[in-house]
C-alpha cells in the first residue's frame, strides 16, 4: 500500500508490478540504514522478493500443444542452413520460446554452461565458437529460473527452487553487481548484433517502453546506418507515441501497425481502396475492412497483421513450408 501511495503522490497512477519493483530497488540503493520514503533495507528486500515471486507465478506457464507462435519460430531457425546464427532477444521471463526450442530439437544457447547447476558464463559469450546452427537466446531482463547464490553468482535452475534470489531485471537499476552482470551482458550481445553491417532486427509484441532498451537500439543504427529494424505492433500507430518519435528521426527503424507505420522517418495510414478491387485470396497478414461499418460495400481500407504474435508464427511457417513437422514434445514424466 504503500508502494501504490508513492505512485499516486508522484502522479504515476496505474504502475504495474515491474513499475513497482524498479522503484522499489531504486529505493534500496540509497536507503542505507534508514528509512527511506517509509520504508527501511528490511521492508524493501521483502518487497522485492515478494513481487519476484509474483512474477514468477504469472508467468510459470507451459505452451499447450507444439502448433504454437513459440514452435513456429522454432521450425524456422532450425529450417535453413545459415552462415551466422539466429539470434533470439526477448524482454519476457517465461521459458515458453526454450519449451519450443527444445520440443523441436533446435540446439541453443542462452549464456549458461554445465548441467547440475548450470552458471552463468560471460567468457563463452564473449567468444561464441559455437556452430552457426545453433541458436542464440538472450533473455533482457532476465528469467523466473534464473537465481542468485551470495558470492557465487548467477546460475539457472529449476522454476520451483527456493531459497536464492529470482534474477529478474525490469530496469538497468544498479541493485547489486552480480545479478545485474547477466543484464549488461545480454545487452552487449544487442550492441554487437546492431553493429553487423547487414544486421536486420525484427521486432515483434515489443511496445518501446524501455527507455534504456530503446537507446541501445537507437544507437545501435546511429551506429551502423546499413542495419535495419523493422517493429511489428499489435495495435494501432496512435498507441505507441515513443515509438513514433523514435522512428520519425531514424529512417533505418520502421515501425509497421494495424493501421498504418512509419517507413524511412515518413508517417502514413495504410491505403484504402473501393471494396471490388480487393482479393479473397489475398496475404494472411493483410486483412481488408470497410472503413464505414455502415457501409460494407464501400471503401476497404487495409490492416497490418504481423503485429499479432499469431499471425507472426504463420508467416514464418509459410516460409519453411506450412507442412514441416514439429516433433511432440517428450513427457518428462
């Protein structure tokens, strides 16, 4: 309740969990051995455990089935022979995109070695002599079975292991300088895959408020004016002010939504036409709807759908042919 008080007071209504444990930790950092905004080192730590594990309950979720999004793109790094690997750069802390590399049998790695209890292995990273074949996954802001050990590090482990911290990062906060070395590893490996001459980032169910997140890639095509990105959002163009103001300045970041995009620096809604001149055949990830409800005989203007995640899988599976077979995963039981 408290917590909640201090986003009300600072006029920051609606704060999500990840809002509140930034603040939280950022409070922690300068607490000291008093209070600090009515909360000492004691009730701090507490909070930041409790919400970890909140987190942890949300997102502790499997895919139902092997004909997900998540499979997908899994079929797909593993369909073509490639020179340099894939590399994969998620913001989430569920371990759905590892279900569907491992229930597809795509070889991976995520910055971790060893098998019992594996660390968290910055060396490796850094030289990466892995095949190209296998994939590369960076998890931003860390994982609910990612946890800390006072003095030993970082390590990956069961989801429902007790005891040692939940590494989770919603921010760049400094907290503590062993669970925030994965978090500016993982970046760097952003800041390397956007200084490739001919690096294309495809971003898909990313809404641009990071704000640390967002520089990295900003600078990243200050930096390389040959890389290019293009964002896939959900909803319409309106919804994503920082977005826009991000995409208007840099014509190597193009942001494509529901109803229009922002294509080298230029804002535009997507076209309309008369409803006799669309085709029923046309793509998945295009759909045609009347711009008067009114009036379905009329004008048809066009949707952008690669925003959905779903229809995003699909294309993908176009690509490597809609008949490429996903193993079932095997029953661990």
């Amino acid at each position: 309740m408290i917590v909640e008080n201090h986003f009300k007071t600072d006029g920051h209504d609606g704060a999500n969990v990840e809002d509140m444990l930034s603040h939280i930790r950022a409070l922690r950092a300068v607490v000291g051995k008093e209070k600090a905004r009515e909360l000492n080192a004691a009730d701090l730590d507490r909070l930041d455990e409790k919400i970890c594990n909140l987190i942890h309950e949300l997102a502790n979720k499997s895919l139902p089935d092997s004909k997900t999004p998540y499979h997908r793109i899994a079929a797909w790094v593993d369909e073509v022979g490639r020179d340099m690997p894939v590399e994969i750069f998620t913001t989430n802390y569920d371990l759905l995109l590892e279900q569907a590399l491992e229930d597809c049998r795509v070889p991976y790695f995520d910055g971790f070695a060893g098998t019992r209890r594996p660390f968290f292995d910055l060396r490796a990273m850094e030289q990466d002599m892995l095949p190209p074949r296998w994939a590369r996954l960076w998890k931003l802001h860390g994982s609910i079975n990612w946890y800390q050990i006072e003095d030993r590090g970082v390590f990956r482990g069961s989801t429902e292991e007790k005891g040692p911290k939940r590494v989770i990062h919603p921010s760049h906060l400094k907290y503590d300088e062993s669970r925030r070395m994965p978090y500016l590893a993982m970046i760097d490996r952003l800041r390397a895959f956007l200084k490739q001459p001919t690096c294309a980032l495809v971003i898909c169910g990313y809404s641009f408020r990071d704000k640390h997140l967002n520089e990295v890639i900003l600078q990243g095509l200050q930096g390389t004016p040959t890389a290019i990105v293009f964002a896939f959002l959900y909803g319409e163009i309106k919804g994503y002010s920082q977005a826009i103001k991000l995409a208007s300045g840099r014509s190597n970041l193009n942001l494509l939504a529901k109803d229009g995009a922002v294509i080298g620096g230029r804002q535009a809604r997507w076209i309309e036409i008369d409803a006799g001149l669309t085709h029923a055949d046309a793509a998945d990830w295009v759909k045609w709807c009347p711009v008067d409800t009114t009036k379905p005989d009329g004008k048809q203007k066009a949707e952008f759908c690669l925003g959905d995640f779903a229809v995003f899988g699909e294309f993908l599976n176009e690509l490597v042919g809609a008949g490429r077979f996903i193993p079932k995963a095997v029953d661990a039981k």
